[in-house]
C-alpha cells in the first residue's frame, strides 16, 4: 500500500473563509473525497485537528494500522490535516487516529464529514459518494409555491424506524420500501408535508435520533444514501415538500463521535456552563467558535443541496438562546451585558438563517422554541432570528389541556382555549402535535380526550377540527391522525390494525378530509399569520360552550364561518350572527357518519334573518351537533 502523497482541495480562500466562519460548503473540502492523483485513483482525506500532534487514517485497507498513513498538517495555522491514499476506494472503512498534543493521548474518531457510517452499533465511516440522478426538476422549479407562507402548509411528523414494520422480521422498512409505502400514505392523506425525526447517523435508537454522530450522512438503518435520495425524489414526485428535524442544539459525548475531538474542547464549549448539557447529559456547541460555525452552517445547506430537501425544522432552540436555560442559579454565567441571552448562539442563528435564505430562498426553516423570545420568525434585517416559523407551543398546551377537561367544567376554562388568538399573529406560528405529546406518561393524543369512546372520538375530531381552522400551519405526529390509543412506542410498528375499526377509520377519513379542505379553502391559508384573516363572531357564549369565528382569505367571496359546540349536549336552533345578509351552505360537518358521528344534524342552504344577533344586523339559527364542528360559506 502506498504512502500518503501531499495533496490539497483547499485554495487560501478557503481557509481564510474557514476561519472567518463564513465557508458554508465545507463538505466540498472536509472528509473524504474519491479523486484521481497522476492516473492514480484514490481518496483525499481532510480533517480539522488543531490540538493534534499526528493524525494519521486508519482502516479496512491498512489493517487499521496508525502507523502507515499519516496524514500532512497545513502550514498555515488553520489546524487541518490532509493527504491523498492511492488505492482506496468507495466502501473502504476508515477512522482518524489523533494523537493529541495534550498528554499524547490518542482517540480513534469517525469522520465528522463522513457521507456514510456503518450500521450502529459498529461506528467506523465509510468511503463514499454515489452519482444519483434527480428526477424531481419540475417539483425543485415549483417548489417556491408550495412551501410559501401563504399556501396551505400541513406536516405529518414521521420516525421511520416506527412508522410501520415488517412484522414477521420486526424489522425496520427500508428507505426504498418506505419510498414506496410512506410516499403513498402521506399523499393519500392529502399532507402537504412530511417531517422525519432526525435521520443523520445517530448510535443510540432511544435517543430517537436527537443524538447525532455522522451529521452528514443519512443514517444506515434504512439502507444507502442514494435510496435516501430515492425517497425524497419519491415524495417530490407525489407534490410533498420534505423537513427534516436538524439538532445544532447539542451532540453525545461517545467516544467515536465529536467530543474532545483532537484531545482538545474543539467543537464543544471548553466552560461546562456552557458546554454540557445536564438534562441530556451531551454536549452544546461552542457557536462563538468560527469554524464551528462553519461547520454547522455547511451542514445545514449540505441537506439542502445535496438532498434536495425542502426545509429544516431546528430542535431545541430554546436551549441554545438562554444561557440559564434547565440551570440552577450558579450553574450559568451572565453574558457581557448581565443578561441571561447567549449572545454567541443568537448570533449563529441568524448567520445559518441569512445563508439558508440566501442560498435556498424556496425552503422553511422552522424553530422549535418554547419561550416568548421576541421575533423568532422576522428577518433577521428586521431585527429577528431569521426563521421561517416558529411552533406555537403556548396553544398546544391550552389546547390540550383544554381538550382533556370533562366538558361539564369546560364553560369556566373557555378562555384558556381562546387565548392563543390574543398572540397569534406574533410570529408565524405552527400548531405541533408532536411526538413529545404521546410519551413518557403523557397518553395518546386520543387518550387524552375525556368520556366514553365516542365521546373521546368526537373530541378529537373537534380537537383536529380546531386545530385546521385555527391560524398557522399544522404539524401532526404518526398515528395520530387515525387516533393510536396507546403511546408512541420506538421500537414497534404504529397500531395499524385498529384502522379495521369504524371509530379510527373515521378519525383518518376526518384528517384526511381536512388536510383537503385546507389545501382547497383559500380563507384557511393565504392570510394564516396575519390578524387580518380572522375575525370573532362570538368568543363570550361560555353557558353554551360555544365558539364562532370567520377566517378570511384575499377575498371576501372565499370567507368561511367556523361554529364549535365544545360539548356533548347537542344545540337545538342555536342563533349566531352573520357578516352580512345572504344564504350560507354547510361545506363540513365533523358529526358526520363516515368520520363516525350521528349524521343527524346536516344542514342544507340557510337564508339570513334581518334580526340583530352578536352586534351584526343579520343573523340565521341552526342545530349544532354535539362536540362537533360546523364549516358554512356564503353561496
């Protein structure tokens, strides 16, 4: 096997960006790279030590042996090492042996660049790059429609290594097999979106892929990286955008993965206020570090442009803004100013939003924070995080706590389910009902609901029905939307079989009909963050338990009329206001017999009265199911 040979993919411009924390497309440069050398085929190998005192490439094609291919250290300070191998090629297996200057110690580490990593629990990076072809031209053209903020925008929230299983192996669907069975589903379901649960190579299958290892290369549970790409190519084919959840938040501390890379704190925070996350027990970023930065920012544009992907929802974003975010007083350090902001991680934020938007003005990037940090989802030259949306947290928790009340107490906590309508237009806002809803003792969405099992069903679908008609984009976690009754459990596959049920098959036959309606109701997107696309109609009927809105499109001729009775007892010739005077026709009803309500309260035209109801001239009386939901519009 032959030596090293001294080779560079690097120009001085980029190490100066490097440095300067400002190259994002370092995985064109970091890794490993297939090349050819003087007719030599081979494989240049680049990688960021600065603490080193010798790296050297061990592997499958050198019996791991640290002593054969050590790798050249750059002359300019910039802390790579690299070096082209002759000879090794695609699938070879390969670790960095780093000597550190620190004590001599010396670590074996994957490669943080590495485009592919062997299937957990064997931690070695592979050799790799594939020639996929795209097919997706007219969706990547088009897509600018899709994902914009006044279009219908509903994500159905996946974890594949759950989402259904072979079950006579238990074993995981492959990417090819879920291009074939999940692409399918979710557009016979009408989602707009999917969102998959992180899937960058991750050790630890609990962690449900928040804890990642191999931040470039899709995990190998599922298959190879180019039937990855198969499947998103697969979803762009169906008319679906694809989010993926991205953890810049924090990173395990295995011994293969990031931490104390080169023996040194290289991509963690040296001070362990800062640096280690105890609810976790993993380690935070140092984001005041530039080629952390770097690093970071290539990797979000890497799924964007290597993976065609559509959006990146950003986990955990709360815990990188405060610097006393889960800390005791004493366990974190004011910022220069005496403020509790991590102004360093503030200031990542908005640099990877500025490059996203830059480079991909098409896409979302979507923060999933929990506090009232001002101005997540403003431009960052508006003085904002940059952010496309941010998820409403604040009306999950109202609304579910709501939702799980007996409805005899319901009349005395009406303003609790209202009050999300006092912020709504703050941010642009998505409305989750995520994964961290169906765990850890928290029941099934479905379980939540109080009563008996109809009386759960049609709470739920009422609970669906609110959520569609309310401001904001949607987001709903798998098996939810035909109402799993257990808890989401990682390590099977969702409860398919109550789907032979009339009460789950209605609930998916629901979901699947307002994710229609909302593609189709232009009053439900084209102003769905702004104050100007909703309007009371009554708010105060807390005796009845009654809620009556319109949502307002670009036009008036495209308003729709929401009416919700929030309990069992059905409303006979219940009287509501009207906008103005004419015939509104029934466009749905929740209480309908496919999605297993009584059918019995269907309504054909309905003529306005001249009688002052709600301080509007005009009003009409109807019969309101009970815990359902009425949709009319003007004819």
């Amino acid at each position: 096997m032959s030596k090293v040979i001294v080779h560079s993919l690097f120009s001085d411009f980029d190490i100066e960006l490097f440095k300067a924390g400002k190259h994002y497309r370092l995985y064109e440069k970091l890794g490993s790279h297939i090349t050819t050398i003087n007719g030599i085929e081979g494989t240049y190998f680049a990688v960021w030590a600065p603490s080193a005192k010798e790296v050297s490439v061990i592997g499958d094609f050198n019996y791991w042996n640290g002593e054969s291919h050590q790798l050249n250290v750059r002359w300019d300070s910039s802390g790579i090492w690299e070096g082209f191998i002759p000879y090794v090629k695609k699938g070879n297996l390969y670790k960095y042996k780093i000597t550190s200057s620190n004590n001599n110690t010396a670590t074996e580490k994957a490669d943080p660049y590495a485009r592919r990593n062997e299937h957990p629990p064997k931690t070695a990076s592979i050799v790799w790059e594939d020639q996929y072809s795209w097919k997706d031209k007219e969706w990547m053209k088009g897509r600018k429609k899709q994902n914009a903020l006044n279009a219908p925008y509903s994500v159905y929230e996946v974890h594949l290594g759950s989402w259904k299983r072979k079950v006579e192996e238990n074993r995981f669907l492959s990417y090819t097999e879920l291009a074939d069975e999940l692409v399918n589903y979710v557009a016979e379901m009408n989602f707009t979106h999917v969102e998959l649960m992180p899937i960058m190579e991750f050790p630890y299958d609990p962690s449900w892929g928040y804890q990642l290892t191999g931040y470039f290369a899709p995990t190998s549970r599922f298959g190879f990286p180019d039937e990855f790409k198969f499947l998103i190519d697969k979803f762009h084919e169906k008319g679906i955008g694809v989010i993926l959840d991205w953890v810049p938040s924090h990173f395990p501390s295995d011994a293969h993965g990031l931490g104390n890379f080169d023996g040194s704190n290289l991509y963690e925070h040296p001070d362990p206020r800062k640096g280690y996350h105890k609810d976790w027990k993993s380690l935070i970023f140092n984001y005041g570090r530039n080629e952390v930065k770097s690093f970071l920012i290539s990797n979000a544009i890497f799924w964007l442009d290597q993976y065609h992907v559509d959006g990146l929802r950003v986990d955990a974003v709360a815990s990188m803004l405060f610097l006393d975010y889960s800390r005791k007083d004493g366990e974190w350090e004011a910022n220069e100013y005496g403020g509790r902001e991590n102004l360093e991680a503030i200031s990542f934020l908005k640099e990877m939003n500025e490059a996203v938007y830059k480079d991909f003005p098409d896409v979302q990037t979507i923060a999933e924070e929990s506090t009232s940090f001002p101005q997540v989802s403003s431009p960052v030259f508006a003085g904002g995080l940059g952010f496309g949306m941010k998820w409403m947290m604040g009306w999950m928790h109202d609304t579910l706590d709501y939702f799980s009340k007996e409805t005899v107490y319901r009349e005395y906590h009406q303003n609790d389910l209202i009050f999300s309508l006092n912020y709504a237009f703050s941010e642009n806002f998505m409305l989750p009902l995520s994964h961290d809803e169906v765990v850890y003792g928290k029941k099934s969405i479905a379980g939540k609901m109080p009563g008996d099992e109809w009386q759960k069903f049609a709470n739920l679908r009422l609970l669906y029905s609110f959520m569609y008609t309310h401001p904001g984009t949607k987001l709903l976690f798998q098996g939810s939307e035909f109402g799993q009754t257990s808890e989401w459990n990682f390590e099977t596959s969702l409860d398919w079989h109550l789907l032979n049920y009339d009460v789950h098959k209605g609930t998916q036959t629901l979901v699947k009909d307002l994710n229609q309606l909302y593609k189709k109701e232009k009053a439900l997107y084209q102003k769905q963050f702004s104050y100007e696309g909703f309007e009371w109609i009554d708010n105060g009927d807390h005796q009845n338990t009654v809620l009556t809105y319109i949502r307002k499109g670009d036009f008036e001729k495209d308003n729709i009329l929401v009416i919700l009775n929030l309990t069992q007892v059905p409303r006979e010739n219940y009287r509501i206001g009207l906008p103005k005077a004419g015939t509104i026709k029934e466009i749905f009803n929740t209480d309908a017999t496919k999605y297993y309500g009584t059918g019995n309260y269907t309504h054909k035209n309905l003529t306005s009265e001249k009688k002052e109801w709600n301080n509007r001239e005009n009003s009409v009386e109807l019969n309101l199911p009970p815990l359902g939901m009425l949709i009319f519009k003007f004819k």
